[in-house]
C-alpha cells in the first residue's frame, strides 16, 4: 500500500515538474505579428501585456481598438479611440498594483508590448504616451531572441 502511495506521488511530482518550463514567463506571439528582433537574453518579468497588429490594439488579450487603414496607412478610428485603451490599462493597472502590494513588491506596474514592426509611430507613440499618463513605470518591448 505505502509502495503505491509513494509511486504515485513520484508519478505527480514529475507531472508537474515537467508542466511548467524554466523561463518566468512564456509571452506567446501572434502568427499576424512580425516582431523585431533582438540579440538579449534577459529573462522576460510579468507585467501588463499590450498587443499592437495591423487589425488592433489588445490588453490582456482583449481588444480595446480596432485600427482602420486609411490610403495606406494604419489610423485609429474617428473619434474617442483611446477611451477603451485608457479604461482597460486603468483596470490593469489597478489589479496591478493590488497584486503588488499584497505579495509587498513595488507598485509600479510594467508594461509588455508586443508590437508589429509594420505599425507605424503614429500609432504606437499616443498608446506609449497613453500608458505614461495611467503610471505604467517601465515598458518592456517583445522581440524574438536571436541567437548569439
């Protein structure tokens, strides 16, 4: 009975050795997105993710803004198209800072961006000033690693 027992805790232990990988964090990019690249091998921390394509802008994984492209170029739509980026980043940041305070870490939050190279500034330098004013601290670009 004990040697059964003993088995199947090996059995578990294993199992979950193996679920989880050696980074911190696995950041998953999309197959629209091209990303920079990048010779840097620091380790990726947790922080607020930001996906930035050519159809929309994402916190969490939840669209916030649809893009339009308008004689070639990307455009963010006619009217308050920031409001749901801002109100999304301030909820972020929100839990953020709770989450932070309870494990007794620093309050700032970080920010992920994953960004396809083909966005223009234009799109990307409001959503950067955006994230500035709702007190993200640092922002952390998502490149593919090269090796070195």
């Amino acid at each position: 009975m004990l040697a059964a027992m003993v088995d199947m805790m090996i059995n578990l232990l294993i199992f979950l050795l193996t679920l989880y990988g050696t980074d911190p964090i696995d950041v998953r990019g999309s197959a629209e997105l091209q990303l920079a690249s990048s010779a840097s091998h620091d380790p990726v921390k947790y922080a607020v993710s930001v996906v930035v394509s050519q159809k929309a802008v994402e916190v969490d994984g939840v669209p916030v803004v649809l893009l339009r492209e308008e004689n070639g170029a990307l455009r963010f739509p006619d009217g308050d198209a920031l409001g749901g980026f801002t109100q999304a980043l301030a909820q972020r940041r929100d839990e953020a800072v709770a989450a932070a305070a309870k494990r007794g870490e620093d309050a700032i939050p970080d920010m992920s961006i994953q960004c396809d190279r083909r966005v223009p500034w234009e799109v990307l330098g409001p959503l950067l000033t955006q994230a500035g004013d709702a007190g993200f601290g640092q922002f952390r670009f998502v490149v593919h690693g090269e090796e070195p």
